[in-house]
C-alpha cells in the first residue's frame, strides 16, 4: 500500500499516481490554456517534459507520507520547480502562466481521484483537500522563485546599463574623460570609480576629465560623490579636472558652501580638455592656410 496523502480506504494521490501517471499527464497537457502552453515559447515536447518530471517527482515525495513542502523528500521537486521558474522568466513567460502551470494539475487529479473514492465522500473530501494544500504550496513556491529570477534578471541590467552610461573615453596619450549623465547615488558613484581607476591604469594616464554636463542638479551629495572620485583618481596618480559646471550649479555649490578649491573645474570640456593638454605638456596649434 502506498504511504503517500491517503485515506481510510487506502487509495492516496501518490498511489493513483502510480497507476495512471500517463492518463493524467495526457489529461493535462490537453487541457492547458494556450496562455499556459505559450507554443510561441515553448515547444511541446519540452512542456511534456516538464509535466512528466512534475509528475514523477510528486508521486515521489507523496510516497514518502511527509507533504511539507520544506521537507527533504520535496526537495527534488523544489528543484524541478526553481528550474522551471528560472527558464520561463527568462523566455518570457508571465507570473500568473508560471503559476497556472503547476496549479492546472489539480483538475486532472481530483478526477483521478474521484473515479477512485466515488463511493467515499468523506475520504474523498479529506483527501482533496490535502491535495489542494500541496498543489497550491507548489504554485506559491514557483511563483516565489519565478519573481526571485525577475528581481536578479532587472538587477543585472541595472548594472550593465550602469556599466553603459558612464564610458570611460581616451581623448589623447594620458587623458581620459568620463562624461557623467544623470544623477550620481552611492551604487553609480562606485561603478564610476571602478571604471575610471581601471582605465587610469591600464592607459597609464596622468589627467582624468570628469563632465558633468549632464547631471541635471549637484546638491550636497552628488558633491560629496564627486569629490570622492577625484580623490580616489588622485591617489592612482591622476590629476582631475571637473568641467561641464554651468552657472546654475555654481550658485547651487556656492550656496551649499561645497569646498571644490582644490578641483580644477571648468565650463565646458574642451576648455578642461586644453588644460589637460597644458598639464601633460602638449598644446593645439591652429593652422592657417594662406589662399
């Protein structure tokens, strides 16, 4: 007799499980929504893959007579289940089909399971309830690890577009320029540092140019941002130049009483650019051809 989710009778899911596994797998895959299916991504035969590693591994766990899903005999489905989350958000699927995967089983078991306790009600009560607590645990759980693998996927294209918006670019031998768009908080800040530092490195630079052109307001903590990585440039042996300081912000940092005395700034980049010509050594000359 099987020790999985039974009743007085002795038929359980795990045991109806085992006898018609094929039925129900058919039953449920015909009976999926398109929305849950979504051929546009996903091809059958992997979806029949998934029902039936699903369906083995409940049977598995059911057999074992502990349904806690936290438990150690529900962990291969737990697995089974991460994986699956992971992929479909990946591929595009949303939170409700994700869930309606795991939650559109309950129909062909509960038929299963009626044809076999038809003549006992109680039983038959008892042990769909138990089977819906089960089922709408899993669905939770893949729903959890679904949005889990959203939040890590948006996270690393936070960063990568971090990444993206603040190049490092090489104007000559030993200069470098960083132009700064948008607003500077504590995570961009230290992706604008690492970037600067590695490049000041690698090209052995001796003057960093940072534009600010872009960064709409500088209040206290943009400042403080900034000055942050003129220091850290500084201590890699790089002089700074801060340039794109338009008349607003000068008042804004005149008015904040932020100490920049010690940072070269200037209005435009170009002008920071031939002041890091001067400073390297080098100067533009401008030809003129005679007609």
């Amino acid at each position: 007799m099987s020790k999985g989710l039974q009743n007085s009778s002795g038929v359980g899911l795990a045991e109806v499980l085992a006898k018609h596994e094929t039925a129900i797998l058919d039953e449920w895959i015909k009976q999926m929504s398109s929305a849950t299916r979504r051929a546009d991504l996903m091809r059958d035969a992997d979806l029949r893959g998934q029902c039936t590693r699903f369906l083995n591994l409940l049977r598995q766990g059911t057999e074992s007579g502990n349904s806690d899903l936290q438990s150690p005999a529900q962990q291969p489905i737990r697995d089974l289940l991460t994986e699956i989350s992971r992929t479909r958000a990946q591929q595009g699927f949303t939170p409700s089909e994700t869930a309606t995967f795991v939650l559109s089983v309950k129909k062909p078991l509960f038929e299963r399971l009626r044809d076999q306790m038809g003549g006992d009600a109680a039983a038959l009560a008892a042990e769909l309830w138990a089977t819906t607590e089960l089922i709408d645990s899993l669905g939770l759980f893949t729903t959890e690890m679904y949005l889990k693998t959203r939040e890590e996927i948006i996270r690393r294209q936070q960063e990568e577009m971090l990444e993206l918006s603040t190049p490092v670019v090489k104007l000559w031998d030993g200069i470098l320029a960083l132009p700064v768009i948008g607003t500077l908080d504590s995570a961009r800040t230290q992706v604008v540092m690492e970037a600067l530092l590695e490049n000041i490195v690698k090209t052995n630079s001796k003057v960093a140019i940072i534009d600010i052109t872009g960064v709409p307001t500088v209040d206290t903590i943009v400042a403080q941002h900034l000055l942050k990585t003129v220091t850290a440039a500084r201590l890699m042996g790089a002089d700074c130049i801060i340039s794109g300081v338009r008349p607003q912000i000068a008042q804004t940092i005149v008015h904040l009483g932020i100490n920049l005395l010690d940072v070269t700034t200037k209005a435009t980049l170009s002008d920071a650019f031939a002041v890091a010509l001067q400073r390297t050594g080098l100067a533009l000359e401008h030809s003129l051809q005679s007609a």
